[in-house]
C-alpha cells in the first residue's frame, strides 16, 4: 500500500458511517482489514522515524561542515586583514604600529564577498 492509501483507509476508519467506509476505503473488502491496517500503518510509522533520524544524521553533518567553514573563512579574513596593515611611524622613528585601516577592511571584505557590502 501507498503512504496515501493508509492515510485514506485510517481516515476511513475514523469516520462512524461504514457506508463511507465501504465505498472509499482501499482495504475494507479485504478479510481482516483492520489488522492489515495496524501492520502497515505500524511499517508506515516505522519508516518515517528511520527516515527522521536519518535527516538528523544529514543535519549535523551539514551543521559541522557549516562551522568548519565558518572558522575557515574567518581565520582566512584575519590572516588577509594583517596582511593589509599599514606600518606607521611616529616620533623619532623608534616606535612602529600597524594600522587597519576603515578602506582596507572595505577592499578585504570586497575581495572575499564579492560586493561592497560596506
């Protein structure tokens, strides 16, 4: 039986008129419909919940490769932003500081999405 004829056959059942159910039922002119009815309604449930876990299974595979990705991606921003730091001196020249800049961050974050998300 299909997914659609259980669910046509238990919503046959729980109507109160037979009538209805002789007419539109797909197992009830078969000998012990309702015990047919509990084993592949029994299968049907069966295989949905296998199914279920399974997706779960899929899910926190995509949801692990998701995080991967997401620290991949931002250690390779951080490595690529101090690679756009600017040396500046000050004073006497003894001191050195790197600085970002607001139009680095701009050109990097260009560069690795594509668009001026700025």
């Amino acid at each position: 039986m299909t997914d659609n004829e259980i669910i046509k056959a238990l919503e046959c059942c729980s109507k109160t008129s037979q009538e209805i159910c002789i007419k539109e039922c797909p197992i009830f002119r078969r000998a012990g419909c309702i015990d047919e009815l509990h084993k592949v309604v029994f299968t049907l449930i069966s295989r949905q919940k296998e199914e279920i876990e399974r997706y779960k299974g899929v899910i926190k595979i995509l949801e692990n490769d998701v995080q991967t990705s997401r620290s991949e991606t931002i250690r390779e921003f951080a490595e690529k932003l101090k690679d756009n730091t600017l040396r500046i001196r000050l004073g006497c020249g003894c001191h050195e500081y790197e600085v970002i800049t607001k139009q680095g961050i701009d050109y990097l974050l260009k560069e690795m999405v594509g668009k001026d998300d700025a």
